[in-house]
C-alpha cells in the first residue's frame, strides 16, 4: 500500500504533468493563425456530432456476443 507521502507526491507529479500538457496546447494554439482555428474548431464539432471516430475510415469489427463457456469434463 502506498503511503501518505507517496500519494502527494502522485498527485503533484500528475497534476504538473496536466499543467504542462496545457500549456504546451494553448502555445500551439497562440501560434496557429485564424484559419488553422476555424479548421481545428470544425474538426472538433464534426468529432463530437459523429462521435469522434468518423472519417477515420478502415473496416469496422462486427461486435460479437461473449464467448460460451466450455465446461471440461472429468
């Protein structure tokens, strides 16, 4: 079990990295131009409307139901 300390420690080393990770973005997005923005802002609109995964192309994996249980016998 991970002490007390640890657990700080975690949490701080996450958040710095959550912190970093944003900055870095809205550096990219200060230097992208107005153009890149709308492109960048209707990319995001057309992933949340079409759920993220359209137009990615490639086959789709039929979804199949759990696999049965094949009891050995003794």
């Amino acid at each position: 079990m991970a002490t007390r300390k640890q657990l700080e420690k975690q949490k701080k080393a996450r958040a710095l990295k959550k912190k970093k990770i944003t900055l870095a973005k809205e550096a990219s997005r200060r230097e992208e131009g107005p153009e890149e923005r709308a492109e960048r802002l209707e990319r995001q609109a057309s992933d949340r409307q079409f759920g993220g995964d359209a137009g990615k192309g490639g086959p789709r994996k039929a979804v199949t139901g759990p696999k049965m249980h094949r009891p050995q016998g003794g």
